[in-house]
C-alpha cells in the first residue's frame, strides 16, 4: 500500500492549541494539490462555539495520473480517460488503498481523543470523492460528511457496502453550477443516489466553477455547527 510522503498538516481551531481538541475536522484535498489547500478555509472557519477543533490536512499520495500522461502529482487514485463506448472506469484499486489511508486517519484521531463520532469528514473534488467512498464505509459513525464539487465513486457497489454505523449519516454536498471540471450532473447524480438510500443530504449549488467561494464556506460553517453541537 503507498502511503502518504507528508505528515497531515494540523491545525487547532475555536481555543487554546494546547487544549485537548472536542472535535476534528480532516480534509481531503483534490488532484495535484497537498494538505496546504484548505487552510486557509480552516482558518476561516469560526467553530469557537463548539470548543478546540482540530483540522487534520493530508497530503495524498504521489502516484502517475493516466488522464495527464502519466505525470506524477498527488493523487488519491489514478484517473483514466472518459470512455466513449462504455462506462466510466474507475481505478478501484487505488480507491481501496486510500480508503484504508482515510479510515487509518479516523482511528488515529480516536486514539487521540477525538471519537467517530465527533469528527467530520471533508473532502473537494477527488478527496470529495474519497470522503464519500471511506465515510459511507466507516464501521463507526461520524458526525458527518462535506463533499465539494466531486461524486460518488464505486456508485454501483455503494449500497451493498455502506455500513450500518453510518447509514443516515449527514452529509453537506456542493457544487459549482459553471464547473467544468467535475460538472454539476455528477454532483447531482452522487446526491440523488444518496437520498435513494436514505441519507440526509444538504445540497447547495452555486453560481462558481471548480473552486469554493464564499457563500459556500458560510453554509458550510453553518453545517459544522449543528453536526458538531454538543448533545
């Protein structure tokens, strides 16, 4: 199995950095980029109402990319060309060992304090695509799932394999109305088989690209308040 080349990138929000964090937050990012991208966005999230909250920001690990010609970059799985004759393939393998990177990240936090149940999993674009693939699968239940501007990977196998401990879990999902990268149809596909089996989903769209703006953030913030709220 690879494993990732950089330690996750932490950050404690929302109290003192000594404290013992109440909560976590660990965010995937999407292709080519590293546990870098969404600090700023960490940062910009108040959750001071919640307590310390820790963000936990992994870089993916460095694999060839079929789609660009094989370069290097930081990938979470390969991607391959669109097919024109049948469906999508999808680099399942590579998903499989990434999902078991994710879950090892959600066991490390509970080693750590923070339970299943108090952390959220985040992810944009391909980490998207592995928040929905690892958080759906998780033998333990999360506070929640943030999937930005992706879909869902291994669509056909996701209701066989979802677990019972995260059946019903809430999820947060966004897209860019104007993306042109994962376009809104994928999105909206990965949110209509969601609600089919059963899951909560809080869909917002936004007049955006593949990116996130601001109005995201603030529902997004809004999200983590109430699946973070002390019960």
């Amino acid at each position: 199995m690879r494993q990732t080349t950089l330690e996750p990138i932490e950050l404690i929000t929302g109290g003192d950095a000594a404290a013992q964090p109440v909560a976590s937050v660990i965010v995937l990012h999407g292709l080519g980029a590293d546990g870098r991208d969404f600090v700023p966005i960490a940062q910009e999230l108040d959750l001071s109402a919640i307590g310390p909250v820790r963000f936990v920001l992994p870089s993916a690990p460095v694999r060839p990319v079929t789609l660009n010609g094989g370069y290097q970059m930081r990938a979470w799985y390969d991607i391959y060309p669109p097919s024109r004759t049948g469906p999508r393939r999808e680099d399942e393998a590579g998903l499989r060992e990434s999902q078991a990177i994710v879950q090892q990240l959600i066991d490390r936090e509970a080693g750590r304090g923070v339970p299943a149940q108090r952390t959220v999993l985040m992810g944009f674009s391909q980490g998207c695509a592995m928040t929905l693939l690892a958080g759906l699968r998780a033998p333990r239940r999360l506070a929640g799932l943030v999937a930005l501007s992706g879909y869902l990977p291994l669509s056909t196998q996701t209701g066989a394999e979802i677990s019972d401990a995260n059946r019903g879990v809430p999820v947060f999902m966004a897209h860019g109305r104007h993306d042109d990268v994962v376009i809104v149809e994928r999105g909206e596909a990965a949110r209509d088989a969601l609600c089919a089996l059963g899951y909560p989903v809080d869909w917002r769209s936004y007049p955006m690209a593949h990116e996130v703006c601001l109005d995201e953030v603030a529902d997004l913030h809004a999200f983590l308040l109430r699946v973070l709220a002390p019960h």
